[in-house]
C-alpha cells in the first residue's frame, strides 16, 4: 500500500504501533531510550487509513498483529523479536547510526 510506503521513509525509524500494545511500547521505548527521535504511527487511532496499513504490514511482515513493525531507513526491519535481537547482538546501533537516527 502506498500509504504505509510515504509514511515509512518520512524519517529515519518510523513505528507502526497499536495504542493497546505492550510489545509496541517496549519497543518506542527502547528507541527513545537510544536518543531516537521515531515517527510513530498508531493504526487503531486512523479511522480512515488504520485498518488497510493493518493489512499492508501482515502481507509484509507474514504475521497478525502486524505491530509493532519497524522501518529503519526506509526498510522494514521486523517486529519486536527482530528488533530485540538486533539490540542484544549490538548491531540496532551501527544501523541507527547509518540511517541517521543518531550521531554517538
């Protein structure tokens, strides 16, 4: 969908979240807590958009709930598994740091 395509690129990490979702908030939080300011998207507070990005992000991610998915750089990265494994593996820094999200 062309929709989550513009809005995933409009900075460096871009969240698509529930606003019911724990998982969503840990990962929000960790990014916050690496100084990254994300664009975060809650799909169950767009009416008019929420349910069809819903859909686009299953296709992508092969999954439901779709949230969080994360974009870095314009790439869909994953989920929180992915996400949590790149951070323990030390390599969500080197890719922040690429994309520009963050500059130490």
């Amino acid at each position: 969908m062309e929709r989550v395509a513009k809005l995933s690129t409009e900075k460096a990490v871009v969240i698509f979240t529930a606003s019911n979702c724990p998982m969503c908030h840990t990962v929000v939080s960790l990014f916050s807590d690496l100084g990254v300011g994300a664009a975060v998207h809650e799909l169950d507070r767009d009416p008019l958009h929420g349910r069809d990005m819903e859909r686009d992000l299953a296709r992508r991610l092969g999954r439901s709930p779709p949230v969080p998915a994360v974009f870095i750089a314009g790439k869909l990265v994953g989920s929180t598994d992915r996400i949590m494994s790149l951070h323990l593996a030390g390599k969500l820094v080197p890719m922040l740091k690429a994309a520009g999200a963050i500059w130490l």
